[in-house]
C-alpha cells in the first residue's frame, strides 16, 4: 500500500510537470514569457534588417565610387578629340621640317612642346596606338588604303600611318587610319 501511495504521488507531480513545462501562467493567466519572446523575434528581424540594409549601403557606396572613377577617366573624352588633332597636327609639321632648319631655337620650342604635350596625355591615361610593321586590328585601326605586295608574310601588316590612333585605358577614342600591305598572287 505504501508503494501504492508514493506512486500515486509521482504521478501528480508529474502531471503538474508536463502541463507547466511549455508556458508559466502568471496569477491572471497571461504569459510573460511569450512577450518576452515575440520581442526577441522582433529584435532578431529588426538586426536581420539592419544588417542587410547595412550591407546594401556598403555595396553602394562601392558602385558609386567605381562609376565616379569611370566617369572622370571618360569625362574628358569629349575635349581629348578635339585636342588630339592639334597634337597630331604639330608632329606632322615636325616631320616635314628641311634639314636646314633643325638648328633654329624656335624649332627646339617646338619639339619641347610636342614632347610636353605628349606627357600630359600619357599623364590622362591617354596612349598612342602602334601601328607601323603590327599586324592589322579592326578593333583599333582603320584601312584607308591597301598596298599590294609580292612578300606572304607582309599580308595584312601595316605599311604606314596616315593618322594616329588613341586609347584612353581600354577604350579607343580614335581609330588610326592605317595603309595595310595585300598580298597579290
């Protein structure tokens, strides 16, 4: 009988147990707990949120700074085509001076200033595409002439430059007007 007692005993306890276990009611029945909860579920999104709309922030402030980089490095393309024919213009004229002349002071003004010119748009990112004796590039030449020729191995290279061709980084600003060998059979 005794055994009968403490068993009966273990029993309400564990019955009290299992139906207190998932939520403590306070002494008007509500759940203390499950506001504690749902607020905890509400910080936990709330830092979801944060975080994220955090991390897109970063990325545009990323994106921002690469198209600003982009639009100075291309900015000034406008006025490098307008610019670029002046320069060509003055190394042409170079090219035709007599022989007599290269001792003139105003003729080494001039060269000082071709070769300043030159640095500044190398400084700009700006560069000279090399033509003469390369094999000919669609992408950054242009054929204004065709020169036949018996040697296989010219065909398709460039003979001479008519005009220069420019580059500003990847992008070609000006296409160089080249004479390309053909081979005739």
């Amino acid at each position: 009988m005794k055994d009968k007692k403490i068993d009966n005993r273990q029993q309400t306890t564990d019955n009290r147990k299992s139906s207190g276990d998932s939520k403590k009611k306070s002494f008007f029945g509500k759940d203390p707990d499950g506001k504690k909860n749902k607020k905890k579920d509400e910080l936990v999104e709330m830092e979801g949120k944060y975080k994220r709309a955090l991390a897109d922030y970063q990325n545009l402030l990323k994106r921002t700074a690469t198209e600003k980089q982009e639009f100075m490095k291309f900015a000034n393309e406008r006025l490098l085509t307008e610019i670029l024919p002046v320069y060509d213009n003055l190394k042409t004229s170079f090219k035709h001076i007599g022989d007599g002349a290269e001792n003139n002071g105003w003729l080494e003004g001039i060269k000082y200033v071709i070769k300043q010119f030159g640095d500044i748009l190398k400084n700009l990112g700006v560069e000279e595409i090399k033509t003469v004796g390369e094999k000919f590039d669609h992408h950054s030449m242009e054929a204004v002439e065709k020169k036949e020729t018996d040697d296989k191995k010219k065909d398709g290279i460039v003979e001479s430059e008519v005009m220069s061709g420019y580059r500003l980084g990847d992008k070609v600003i000006r296409a160089a007007r080249v004479v390309v060998y053909e081979y005739k059979k």
